[in-house]
C-alpha cells in the first residue's frame, strides 16, 4: 500500500514537472524529467527480473 501511494505521489511530481517545462521551456527542468523517466523504466525492468529469479 505504502508503495502505491509513494509511486502515485511519484507521478503526481513527474507530472508537475513536465507542466513547469511547458509553461516554462526550461531545459533543466526537461532534463529532470527524462532523467527520472529513464530511472522509473530501469527500476520496473529490475523488479520484473528479480521476479523472475524468483519463480
């Protein structure tokens, strides 16, 4: 449950970001979000992995 509600607040973050570069162009702002985007993919991709081992 804590791990829905983190990543909901996760996205919710990503989401406020992505808002802040449209309005603003800013390219740090951009450069976060694809960074953190780039993380989220890795960490899914480890998790399903480590599920796999498991089985």
């Amino acid at each position: 449950m804590k791990d829905m509600e983190n990543n909901n607040k996760f996205q919710n973050f990503l989401s406020e970001l992505w808002k802040s570069f449209e309005k603003t162009g800013s390219i740090s702002a951009f450069l976060l979000y694809s960074d953190l985007k780039k993380k989220i993919k890795k960490n899914k991709e480890i998790k399903v992995k480590k599920a796999d081992a498991n089985n």
